[in-house]
C-alpha cells in the first residue's frame, strides 16, 4: 500500500474560490534574480530567487489581476526588482519599499513614480528586531506629505508596548499578517484586542494574511482571527498570499490561502471590498 504524497510533493493547484475581477494580492515579494538585483550584504536569510514571471504565474493560476510588491529585507534599501516588476506592469502593480534618511526628496520622487506608495519598517525578531527609531521617524517624517503609509511588521508580543508610538503616527499605518498574532491564545488575549483597537481607528488598515504563519494547513486556527478584523474594519483590511512564503518552515499552496478568502467573509461585497475596492482606495488602482 502506497501513503499519500506529501503536501510539498503535491501539484500545485486552482483554487475552488474564483477570484473577483480587478482582485489584488496586495502582500507578495519578488527575489532576485540574483544575478541581476543582488542580495543585501547583511542580510539574515537568501532565498530562492522569485522573479517577476514567478509572481505572474502564480497570479494566473490564481486569477488574480493586481498586485502589490512588498520589498523584503534581504534586498534591504535596493529596491530595484520590486520597481523592475513594477515597470514592467505599470497599471496592474503597485510597490512598498524599503528606505532610510539617506532617501532625499528626489530618490523618494522616483520611488513614486516607480509606483511605491508606502514604506515598510521590520520590527520582528528574527529579521533584526525594531529599527533605529531616529531613522524611523526621520522617514516618517519626510513621506508625511507624499499620501503615502506606512507598513509595519510586528511580533504579537510588540503590539501593546508598541500602541502608543503607532496610535501618534501622522500617517496611515498598515499591520502586517494579522500582527503575527499567537493563535493558541484566543482572541481574547491582549495583543490581539490591542490589534482589534487600532484596527478600529481611521488610519488604520491591517492585513489578513499571513494564516499560514500563525497557523497549520488547513489553517481554520487564523479564521477567528481574520473574522474579527474585518468585521472591526471592513473598509481598512486587505488581503495577499505572501509569496514566496519567505522563512516559512512548511510548503504552502497560494490556492489554499486563497480558498480561505469566502471563509473569512461569505458575502460577495464583503469580499469584494476586501480583494478589489480596500486595495484599489490605498494604493490608487483605478476600480
């Protein structure tokens, strides 16, 4: 008798869900080429290159139309594969970048019209822990008058300590994956409630994504979690696949975060505000 393949021997597959028109991953990566955009010297891991063909293919075998491209801390401040994937899909990809206080006004121009709309700060652990929060709040304050956010990735036990900086901030902010929230210790628990205050303010937007980082295949443990904020900001969440998943231990198929979608929010406008108008309003795609 032969056991069943293992999930990372699996054929990727289609999703059941069938992907809204104008519907936006607004959290995946481009790595690489290496050849090409080199990796950051200081980098804490390299992945397997994910060039934009890599992100293409995905999007269409999910049925996905628009994108945003998070720039991830293993090109730290190089942003040019994200703004290369971005040129090369001008009206369907939008950017998030990685910069410090040496972006001027000029190299921060240029991002704009490359199609960023946002920065990305890393507060988690293993990616180096919180940044230099003079060069935090010196960017802050340079792209305050650019209509642009701020995305911050945190560890759950950071949301409480962190509240009061993030609650002061003059720009929107966006949370990543949920706040990386410990499912094991309910909803109830106070970096999730902490999570679910901010979530409630005006410019506030968090990202229900990342169920497969706080949560196994078939990942029901996140949906607790994702209901609660998007029926606490159903105009602010957002979604995205993560691709390619970087330092995650397990295989993940994007079709199954994506099945994940009608479980989190059954009804088509729900959904549609989350996949199509959320992403379309911050980012400015044309909906």
């Amino acid at each position: 008798m032969t056991s069943a393949p293992s999930r990372e021997d699996q054929q990727k597959r289609n999703p059941d869900f069938v992907a809204l028109a104008l519907t936006c991953d607004a959290h995946c990566h481009v790595f690489g080429p290496g050849a090409s955009f080199p990796y950051a010297p200081n980098r804490r891991y390299t992945p397997d290159d994910a060039p934009r063909e890599a992100l293409a293919a995905l999007h269409e075998r999910l049925g996905i139309e628009r994108a945003v491209i998070v720039q991830a801390s293993c090109h730290g401040t190089d942003n040019r594969a994200m703004l290369d994937a971005i040129a090369w899909r001008p009206d369907l990809y939008r950017g998030v970048a990685i910069v410090d206080d040496s972006f001027d006004d000029k190299a921060l121009q240029t991002l704009h019209d490359g199609g960023v709309r946002g920065v990305r700060f890393n507060f988690v652990k293993h990616l180096g822990g919180a940044p230099d929060m003079v060069v935090f709040d010196r960017v802050i304050e340079r792209i305050k008058g650019r209509g642009w956010h701020v995305v911050l990735h945190l560890d759950a036990v950071d949301i409480v300590p962190l509240s009061d900086m993030i609650r002061r901030l003059p720009i929107p902010f966006v949370i990543d994956h949920m706040g990386r929230v410990d499912t094991s210790l309910g909803i109830e628990q106070p970096a999730f409630r902490s999570l679910l205050d901010l979530a409630r303010r005006d410019d506030c937007w968090v990202k229900v994504c990342g169920s497969e980082r706080i949560s196994a295949y078939p990942f029901d443990a996140a949906l607790p979690f994702a209901r609660a904020l998007v029926e606490a900001s159903p105009e602010r969440t957002l979604w995205g696949t993560d691709f390619p998943h970087p330092n995650l231990k397990d295989p993940v198929d994007e079709a199954d975060l994506l099945d994940l979608v009608p479980r989190i929010v059954p009804d088509v406008e729900g959904q549609r505000r989350l996949l199509v108008e959320n992403p379309a309003r911050l980012y400015g795609f044309t909906t």
